[in-house]
C-alpha cells in the first residue's frame, strides 16, 4: 500500500497555494494570465508540517481511502462552477482571478459573488493533481501554515466532502482522488465602497459579528456538497482520464546561435493558453515573450550559446485541468 500524506508529514514539505492571513490561508497573490508560484519539490520550503495537531487533524479528517488512484474529467471552467453555483445562490456571478500549471498539477481560483450575500466574496480553488498523494500533500501543507493551534481553529466537516475534509470558521478544504479543493469567504470591499456602507466587522478569522454570517457558512458548505458531488460523478480511472495532446513538429529542434526560434505544440484542442516552459539548461536557451502574447500551444526561445539541452512543456486542458508535458531536444550551432 503506498504511503499516505499523512505517514509522510515528517519528511513531506509542499507548497501549497496558500499564504497566512490571520489564524486562515487566502490566496497568494498572482497576477492574472501567468503561472503561480509551483508546488516546490521537498526540501526548499521547511514548514511546521511534523506537528502532531497537523496529523491528529488531519486522521480525524479522513472518510475514505486515501490510497484512491482515480482522476478526473469534470469540466471546471468558469461556466462549470457558475452552473453549479446557481444551484445554491440567488443570481451568482464569476469571475477567474488567477490560475497556475507545474509538472504535478493545474490550479484555478474563482470569485463568486451573489444576490445572497453581497457583502462577502466565495473563493473556489480548484487543483488537479497527478496523483492523490500530491493533493494530500497540499492540504498538509496547508495545515502547517496555520499560526495558531491547529486544533483552536479547525474543525472536521459536518458532511462528508471527498477522502479527507476539514474546515475553519471561513472555509472549507478537501481532497478528493487526485483534486485538492478549497472554498473560502472574503468581505467584499468592493461592495462596501459602492454601497458606502460600512461593515459590522472586519473579517478577524471568525464568523461572529454579523448575522448573515452563520448563513454565509451555511451556504458555502452546501456549495462544497454540490462541487464534490460533480466531482465525483466524473472519476475515472487513470486510464479514462482525458489528457492534453503533447504531441510535437518534432522531438528534436537545431537552432542557430544568436537567434530566437518557436516551438509549436500539434494539438490545440482545449489546452489552456498558460503553459510553463523547463530548460534544462538555460545558458543553451532562454525563454521569451510570445509575439502573439494570446498565443496557445507556443513558446518562443532564445538559442543563447552553443551547445545542446532539453525543453518541458507542461500545458493542461482547458476543462479537467489534466496536464500533460511535450519535451524537445534542442542543439545550438554556431551561426
């Protein structure tokens, strides 16, 4: 049986996309239309993941199994998690406000808002991992980053949400199969300053203050219940999971020193525009701008000296978020 997260904490060290924000994580900030901060390999960001709260919280957490070894082909655009959205909230709009591509996963985060509950601001984060050890890793990780006790501030979910589900006063997280989601509230100044009205409370990590707040959670974990149901009714094996085309001109490319040369994907079909680029050895090539900075499936590089190196793709599908990774073996000659 492979190892848990869990089994792992003592070693595991993750980055998750969260940063703090009091005794709660909210999003990190990342500017739109580029890649987020990537899920670090283990031994770059030292966290208080061996906690014992972190592993007493996160066992108390876990319904299912965690050794699941499923995917999944949900479609999680924008218009997705709006269908969905409707089924709880009175007039909800979206809004994508970042989203990111590794090797081991594609994340998006979602701002919706509603009739509802205009003063507050519904964050969904959705990650798909490559396997479900990656997606118990982040949510570990996520424990560890809490500045307070864990058990002060965390609470397992009153409804069984995916493996392993935990809450605070102001969101919800689970992991289910390979899918690391976070859903979390926000007070949406944007609102006071329109109605300019001022707020009961500003948001100190609790719901006590304003009434609608106990609804507010109510309700965003009815919304968790609706994300996690059409989540599950799109698992699929490894093997049924529908990945992006990778598929090169060529496996191998020769480019001329002091020139910039375009590395094209075959398939377009539903791959998102935002790709992330690994040179194994950047002094051979570099990477630059786009021409056509819309431009899908494209990178643009910099043959930079002579020599030869390797170049990874990763790009993901527009709908589930698989990803996949094209890889290129580039020789510079001299001109």
């Amino acid at each position: 049986m492979a190892a848990t997260a869990v089994e792992q904490l003592p070693t595991i060290l993750g980055s998750p996309l969260r940063a703090l924000r009091s005794a709660s994580v909210r999003a990190l900030s990342r500017t739109p239309d580029k890649p987020s901060i990537p899920f670090r390999p283990p031994d770059t960001l030292p966290i208080r993941i061996s906690d014992s709260e972190v592993r007493s919280a996160f066992q108390s957490a876990v319904t299912g199994n965690l050794d699941s070894e499923l995917k999944n082909n949900a479609s999680l655009e924008a218009k997705d998690i709006l269908k969905l959205a409707r089924q709880i909230y009175k007039n909800p709009t979206i809004r994508q406000t970042t989203y990111g591509v590794d090797p081991d996963l594609f994340s998006a985060e979602y701002e919706v808002t509603s009739e509802d509950y205009p003063e507050d601001l519904i964050f969904v984060d959705i990650t798909n991992a490559k396997s479900a050890l990656t997606a118990q890793t982040m949510m570990a990780s996520h424990l560890g980053r809490f500045q307070r006790d864990v058990s002060e501030v965390i609470k397992r979910s009153e409804k069984a949400l995916g493996q392993v589900a935990l809450r605070t006063e102001k969101d919800i997280f689970w992991v289910r199969d390979a899918m690391w989601i976070q859903l979390f509230i926000e007070h949406n100044h944007r609102w006071v300053k329109k109605t300019r009205k001022k707020p009961v409370e500003t948001f100190k990590g609790a719901f006590s203050g304003r009434n609608s707040n106990k609804a507010a959670m109510y309700s965003m974990l009815r919304f968790a219940m609706v994300i996690d149901s059409y989540l599950a009714k799109d698992a699929v094996s490894p093997a049924q999971q529908q990945k992006p085309e990778t598929e090169v001109g060529t496996s191998s490319y020769t480019a001329v020193c002091g020139q910039s040369f375009v590395v094209k994907l075959a398939g377009l079909l539903k791959i998102h525009k935002i790709s992330r680029v690994e040179v194994q050895n950047p002094s051979v090539v570099v990477q630059t701008e786009n021409e056509d900075p819309n431009a899908k499936g494209e990178c643009t590089f910099f043959a930079n000296e002579q020599g030869q190196t390797k170049v990874k793709i990763v790009v993901a599908r527009t709908d589930n978020f698989a990803t996949g990774i094209a890889e290129i073996e580039v020789k510079v000659k001299d001109g």
